[in-house]
C-alpha cells in the first residue's frame, strides 16, 4: 500500500487485512534538517471481528523499509498506536 500526502489524507483500509484501517501515521516534516524522528502508524480495527495481527512497513526516501511485526487482540473500534525505530531525516 502506497500512502501519498498521508498527513492530509482520511483514513484508509489496509489491503489484505479485511477491516483495519490506517487511522493515523507520523507527519515528517521537510524542513527540519538532521533531526530524528520516531515514525508510527496508529491502525483501527472498522470491523466487527477481532484482528489478532498484521504486518506494517515504513519507508522514507525509498530507503529500506523498516518492519514491524504486530500480534495481539485488536477488538472493534479500538486502536493501536505501532511505533518503529527512529530514524534520522
């Protein structure tokens, strides 16, 4: 899944995992010279079942992507904020 303009767009369900969705991500800000960052993404299970995982990967730049694996019991309506490690921009 590609995300352009992530900091102004709506939410979006993620490909392949049913009713998550992408509720929020971290907005990097062009400005700001060798600074760090820590990057997120906040996902939203829209659905009526539980999502006990999912996969999400973060790239910057065309860098590789960093990964994170998230296992656990994500129930309607709720949200979980996936933090990954911080980079430099």
């Amino acid at each position: 899944m590609d995300v352009w303009l992530s900091s102004r767009s709506q939410p979006k369900l993620l490909e392949g995992y049913g009713d998550a969705e992408l509720a929020a991500i971290s907005d990097v800000l062009p400005t700001i010279c060798a600074a760090t960052v820590v990057p997120f993404a906040e996902v939203r299970n829209a659905g009526d079942t539980d999502i006990t995982e999912f996969v999400l990967e973060y790239t910057l730049d065309g860098a590789t992507p960093l990964v994170e694996n998230w296992t656990g019991t994500l129930a309607p309506g709720q949200k979980v904020k996936i933090e990954f490690e911080e980079i430099s921009v």
